[in-house]
C-alpha cells in the first residue's frame, strides 16, 4: 500500500507517460483500485500544496487542528497571545507519534475519502474505490472470517499510515511554515522542502521524495531522475 501510495504519485504528477491522458487513467486505476481511494481527492489536496507548500490556511498538508498541535514560530506566538498556553505544545513532539501518524488514514481519511467522492459526485472514483472494497473483501473474508479481515485492513492502514506520515513530513515541516506572503514561487518552494541523504534504503522507502527540492521544482520529472 505505501510502494502503491508512491506510484499513484508519480501517475498524479503525470511524470510516467508521455500524454496527459494516459496518466490520468491509469491513476484512477492505481489510487481507486489498488488503493481505495478517489484521484479526484487527491488532485484536491495535493495541487493546493504544490502551489502554496507550507503556507497556512492555504497548503491543506498543515492544516494542522490547533487544540493539538502548533506548527512552524508563526502560530506557536499567535496561540501565545491568544492565552493558549495552557495547551501542552511543549510535549507536542512526544504526543505527536502517538495521536498523528497512527490515526490519520486509518480513521481520519478512512471516512473522508468517501465523503469527498459522494458530496463532490466524482462516481466514477466511488465505483474504483469500492472495487478495491470488494476484492480486498472477498480475498480474506474466506481466510480471516470477518474479524480477521476487519483487522488485517486496520493494520494495513495503522502500519500505512505511519510509513505515509514520516515521509511526508521529513521534508517539510522543519522548514519555514507561516501565512502565505506572495512570495515568487520558485522561493516559495525552496524555503518549504528540505532532502534526505541519499541511499537504496530512503530512495525506497520514501518513494524518491527524499528529493523533495528537486521535485518540487520539478513535479513532473519522473522521480529516477531527481538525483541528477
């Protein structure tokens, strides 16, 4: 599901085949049935971040809910004047791994994929998600019974979830995050991305995002190529 997760990434970026079109189908494919969830979803989200990264109220990525977590100087002094120091941001670093990574795809967007696709009628993305549902479904429930499957699916998703979280994190949250400045957009992205040292290890295991600069700069160059 992670290795699937960085694939469909790449379809999104339209970084794999030469037409438009082409990455486009095959990433309704990739994210609907062998993920569960909507492209349509996807494109939502992530395009916002690629325009705005790190920027507040604009990049969905740090739209953090402040009664938890207070991220980048910007809001942490906003949270202060606003008497919120009784919020325990000072452990947020400790509470953030127990209450981030493990709940976000397993039960935050568990749920929300699904009303995202029906509020925003994308049907055709429903009918991909619910394939993967079914095959998922019908390939355990005649090992596992309907418990076993229940919690081999939510294990999937906690250990997912982490993996997803990690990676997408690394590379952004220790850079600058505030309000949107108007600043020009190359300097804009270099001033929300960081990178990762290079290895076999992070290349896979981050999907080549460990490049994170270089694809931000560069988001439909197929990923094999950041390092050059």
């Amino acid at each position: 599901q992670a290795q699937a997760g960085w694939l469909q990434h790449d379809f999104g970026h339209l970084s794999v085949f030469s037409r438009s079109r082409w990455n486009h189908w095959v990433h309704k494919f990739v994210i609907g049935h062998l993920k569960g969830a909507p492209a349509s979803w996807w494109n939502h989200l992530h395009f916002q971040h690629h325009a705005k990264p790190n920027c507040f109220r604009k990049d969905p990525d740090v739209n953090m809910h402040p009664l938890f977590f207070a991220l980048g100087k910007t809001l942490s002094v906003e949270l202060g004047v606003q008497k919120k120091k009784f919020m325990p941001y000072n452990h947020q670093h400790k509470y953030f791994f127990i209450i981030g990574p493990p709940a976000l795809v397993p039960l935050y967007f568990q749920w929300y994929i699904f009303y995202f696709a029906v509020q925003r009628k994308q049907w055709v993305d429903l009918a991909w998600m619910l394939s993967f549902y079914i095959r998922f479904y019908l390939t355990y429930l005649p090992f596992l019974g309907v418990k076993g499957t229940l919690g081999l699916h939510l294990l999937v998703r906690f250990i997912e979830s982490n993996w997803f979280v990690w990676v997408t994190q690394m590379n952004h949250i220790p850079m600058h995050i505030d309000y949107d400045k108007n600043v020009d957009w190359f300097s804009t992205q270099l001033q929300a991305t960081c990178n990762v040292h290079q290895s076999l290890f992070n290349d896979w295991f981050s999907g080549h995002l460990n490049f994170q600069i270089e694809h931000h700069l560069f988001p439909t160059m197929p990923r094999h190529n950041y390092w050059k």
